[in-house]
C-alpha cells in the first residue's frame, strides 16, 4: 500500500515527495511542475475541481477519494485529504494519498470512508515536514529578499510590478503601493530610455538573463547609475515574471569619471592634456575639417621663475597663461598643457586668417595682463602651422614648434632681463629698500673695497652686491617681511630662505651669476653662527665680509618704520661689540678709517697690499 503527498498552486505541482510519484509510476522530477489534475481519472476530475473549490479555511482538512491514471495506463483508487496552507506567491493546497487498490480488490470495499491508522499517522507526519520545509523556504526567500544591498522588484509576465525591496524604496522613493501593476516605465525610467526598457524586459521575459550599466531615475527626479540585472522567473519551463535587479553604482561611476577627467586632463591648469591632444591630432587628421591649424606657445623665462621663487610661482605663472590662451577661443578649439610651460591649440577649419587673428588676441591678453602691474611680466613665444588639405597632424605640430622656437631664441634673453628688473623693483618696494639706501650701501662697500686695496673689478662686483644681496626677499611672504612683532621661529626660518633664493635668482640671470655665491653666503657670521651654510672665519668670502660690516652699520644709522635710526657714535660702538662674532675683526679698523678718510675728504691712499693680507684675512 502505497501513500503519497503533494503541494499545488493552482493546478500546479510544487512540491512531490517520493511516495506519490510512486504511486503514479514516474520519479519526482518527472512531476514537479507539471498540471495536477493530468493524473486524476477523466470521471472523477469534475467532482475533484469542485471539491476543492468548496475547501474550508487554511488547517482544516477535507477527504475524499478518486482514481488515479499511471503513467503505464493502470488505474488505482486512493483516498485523499485536501487541506489549504501558506506557500510563497500565495496559497497552495496539501493533497495526501493514500492507495487503497489492493484493499478494495481483495474485500470488495467500496465505502468512501476507509483510511488506516498508522499509514494516516505516517502520512500526517511526512506532510507537517512538507509544511515545515516550505516554511522554511519561504522564510529564507523573505529574508534574502529585504536584506539584500541591492534593489529588488519582481515583475509578473508582462512586466508590472507584484513586489520591491526596501532598498527599492529608498533609492527610488516609490513604495510598492504606488507602482504595483504598473510597468516600470510609468516610474522609474527616464524618457529617453523607455526603448530600452521595453528591449530589456522582452529579452528577460523571453528567457534571457541580462546584465548592464544604464540609469534610472527617483521619483525626485534624480537620476541613478545602476547595474540592471533581470533573472527570468519560469514554470515547468514557461516564463511567468522575472526578478529586477537595480545595483546603485553612483560611486564606482563618479570614481571613472574622476579617472577619465583625469587622464585627459592637466591637474594643474584644468585644460586638456598632450594625450588627449594627441588623439585629437590622430582623429581629426582623417575627418577633418580642413584647413586644420595648430598654434603653440611657450612661456619665456619659466625656468628662470622656477628657480629664482620656486615651483609654486611658476605653477602661478602656468595658471595664469592657462587662463590667457583658454579665454582667447570659443569652444570649437581644442586647448591644451602638452609640456611643462609648452601650451598649444588645435584649430579644425581654421585658415591662415583666423589662426594670425587668434595669435593677435593671445598677444593683446599677454599686454593687457603685463599692464596690470603683475609680478613680473610674462612673455610667450608663439609659433603657428596651416594645412589646407589632409596631411600628417604630427607633422603641422612639428613646424608649429620649429617657427615657435626659432622666436623664442631672439626672445628668452630679453624676457629674463626683463623678469629680473621686474624682481628688482619687487625687491625696492617690499623691504622698505629705497633706492637712497642702494646708494648709501653701494658708496660703503665701495669704500672699504678701495682702502682695502680691491681692484676697480672687484669694486664694481661689490657695488652689485650691495644691490642685489637682498633680492631672494621677493620670494618672501608679505606676512612676514611686513611683520611688525617678532618673528617665530618658523617665520624666521622661512625669512632666511630668502639668500638661496637670491642664490636661485642670480644664477638665472648672466648679469648677476658672478655674485650668485655672495648672495648665498651673504648672512654667514665670523663665528660661524650665521647662514645657510655656517662657514666661518675666512671661509666666508671677503666681499660677504665687507657688505656685512656696512649693511649693518647702515642698517642702524638708518630710520626703520620700528625704531629710529642709531647716532654713528652708537652705531660704531654696536660694531665694535659684533667684532668676532658677526662681523670680522680685522676689517672693523679698516671701514672706521675708510668712513673717516671719506667723510674728511681725505686723499689717503689705501693700505699696502701686505698689510690688506694680513688684515682682511
């Protein structure tokens, strides 16, 4: 005697445990799926349907009986139970059964009502596992449902929605009472890709599982990168719905980007990078339009801003002529950083007419920055290049290059001149250096040059020291030359930047590389106390030693905007007490008398050679 259990939905078999497939001759996964009612006998299947239809509510059980055709054509009569319970997608029927062929055959029974015992009590419990694992099933479906990270819709088969996640609430603001029935394209697709979505779920739908990046939009208006992904729903091989779903990829989209944006990109002036030009070179070689021009400009004198302030005033500079070039053009041209100070322009369907009259604007931005009082001035060397008809790009960049350096020789040296004076009167008007004061150190290094014996070469080279010394201070933060109180320690140390940045300065400039190493070594004490290097005694250079004995004495006979100037009685007794420590003792006796011999108008000739020796040493 056989006993058997099944759960349908509708008139479909979920669930089949061994023992009713048994009984109908066939294995489990031959049935699962498949239309119920194909097993009962044709004389019973009326009374059967209405049987059901007439079950009472959920846990109560109804028994009857019916024939059963097996898949070798036999018949068999069981008896059954119908009884509703909860099942995911809605509710189901439990049939149990139980074959009572043999019994009937042998005692003639025909009574409706025969069941056996224990076969009931064993059936019984095979049917509460059922319930339990279905239970089960549908608690781990609920759970992977709501706690998943992404946003999940389940469709039926034209594409409404029966059910959402949380997630999908909160992503797109809907909940699933405003759009249940609904297709998604009456929420959540924006206008422009309605056509893909119908594509999408067609495909899905039809049996396909797709996957790919598009975007959605909340009911805010708001649009959402998201992965979309649809898994087919089937039944017994038919598609009855599909689950969405909806990956928000915001972050991974905006991170792509950054790195796009970058890789095109110069992170310094914002324009587009010599990659990106280049690969507008290659494209627009063969499409065109032509004529097709190409200016390039270079910044004269960059090297020499670096150097002399630093790479953040070039950077500044770089900005600058970034700016200057980039407001010159419309749109349509393609600007762009392809070196460190090398800028250049591609034009599509730019003649020789337009690309002199862009030339023209570049240059007259140039003048109308330099007349607004910058820094120091800023110069471009600029070459241009036309092809009328289709011809190699790379070589357009050439000849643009070539004509832009053939000028930028007969001007780098004017625009390093140029940025030097500019520095120069920086230097007068930041540190409170007049140019009274230039003269006055210029006359006392001059002094003690001559009656320390220093050929006429020599004192031309100290009076460019006295004026230049100082010229690092341009690269000194107004906040701390301008500083009324003292200075920290960190300011301090900032201040004495200002002789390597003199050093920097000078060793750009031809005019000035002679007295570069004065300049760094300018603040050095006889102690060996001072700066950068701590040299000491006569390893400090004679021309440092003598601008140092009179920038200080001319420093403290002179008002500054914090204290009155010194008498020179004061002023000589202040020497005196630096003599061997800041200043060199033996030149202190040699500028007192050169001070006496000028101011008395004196003809005294200066010391002896010998004697020079063995006092500057």
């Amino acid at each position: 005697m056989i006993s058997g259990a099944t759960i349908a939905q509708g008139n479909i078999s979920l669930l089949v445990n061994p023992e009713m497939a048994g009984l109908i001759g066939c294995s489990a996964n031959e049935i699962t799926g498949g239309n119920f009612y194909d097993f009962i006998y044709t004389e019973d299947l009326d009374r059967v349907k209405k049987e059901i239809s007439f079950l009472p509510a959920a846990g109560e059980e109804f028994y009857s009986w019916l024939r059963v055709v097996c898949l070798d054509g036999s018949i068999k009569k069981v008896k059954v139970s119908f009884s509703l319970v909860e099942y995911p997608g809605g509710p189901a029927i439990l049939v149990s059964a139980l074959d009572i062929t043999d019994r009937v055959r042998k005692k003639g029974i025909k009574s409706k009502n025969i069941w056996a015992g224990d076969r009931v009590a064993k059936l019984k419990k095979e049917i509460t596992s059922l319930e339990e694992e279905c239970t089960l099933q549908k608690v781990y479906f609920q759970q992977l449902f709501e706690n998943s990270p992404d946003a999940i819709a389940i469709v039926d088969g034209s594409g409404a929605f029966i059910r959402v996640n949380r997630v999908f609430e909160n992503i797109f603001q809907y909940s699933i009472a405003d759009i249940k029935g609904f297709p998604a394209q009456s929420f959540i697709v924006p206008e422009s890709l309605i056509e893909e979505e119908d594509s999408f779920l067609e495909r899905v739908l039809g049996g396909q599982a797709i996957k790919f990046d598009t975007v959605r939009q909340g009911r805010n208006g708001i649009k959402v990168d998201v992965a979309l992904q649809g898994v087919p729903i089937a039944v017994k091989g038919k598609n009855v719905g599909a689950y969405i779903i909806y990956t928000d990829i915001s972050g991974r989209k905006q991170a792509e980007e950054k790195l796009m944006y970058l890789s095109w990109h110069d992170s310094l002036t914002g324009l587009y990078n010599r990659a990106y030009f280049e690969e507008e070179m290659t494209r627009l070689q063969y499409i065109g339009p032509y004529p097709i021009s190409i200016i390039l400009c270079d910044v004269d004198g960059l090297k020499f801003v670096n150097d002399a302030l630093g790479n953040y005033a070039g950077d500044a500079l770089l900005v600058t002529v970034s700016t200057i070039i980039k407001d010159s053009f419309q749109s349509g041209e393609i600007v762009s950083r392809v070196g460190g100070g090398e800028f250049a322009v591609l034009l599509p369907g730019g003649d020789s007419s337009i690309v002199k009259e862009a030339c023209r604007r570049i240059l007259a931005a140039v003048d109308g920055y330099n007349g607004s009082g910058p820094r120091y001035p800023l110069s471009l060397s600029v070459g241009i290049a036309t092809r009328d008809e289709p011809a190699s790009l790379a070589e357009l960049f050439r000849e643009a290059d070539n004509n832009m350096y053939r000028e930028k020789l007969h001007r780098s040296q004017s625009a390093r001149s140029s940025i030097v004076q500019a520095l120069t009167k920086a230097l007068e008007a930041r540190d409170f250096i007049t140019e009274g004061h230039a003269d006055r150190l210029q006359d006392l290094v001059a002094s003690l040059g001559k009656t320390a014996g220093l050929p006429h070469s020599a004192i031309t080279d100290l009076r460019l020291l006295a004026r230049f010394h100082d010229i690092g201070k341009v690269g000194i933060p107004d906040r701390i030359l301008f500083k009324p109180g003292p200075l920290t320690l960190e300011e301090y140390g900032e201040m004495k930047r200002h002789s390597e940045i003199g050093y920097r300065i000078a060793q750009s400039a031809p005019e000035l590389a002679p007295i570069s190493d004065w300049i760094l070594k300018h603040h050095e004490w006889w102690n060996g106390q001072g700066y950068p290097m701590g040299l000491k005694g006569d390893q400090i250079p004679l021309e440092c030693r003598i601008l140092s004995i009179a920038d200080t004495y001319d420093a403290m006979t002179s008002d500054r905007p914090y204290r009155r100037a010194m008498t020179h009685e004061a002023a000589v007794k202040e020497l005196k007490k630096c003599s061997g420590t800041q200043l060199d003792p033996n030149l202190i006796p040699l500028f007192l008398e050169a001070f006496r011999s000028r101011n008395s108008g004196s003809n005294n000739k200066p010391l002896s050679g010998d004697h020079i020796k063995q006092k500057a040493k």
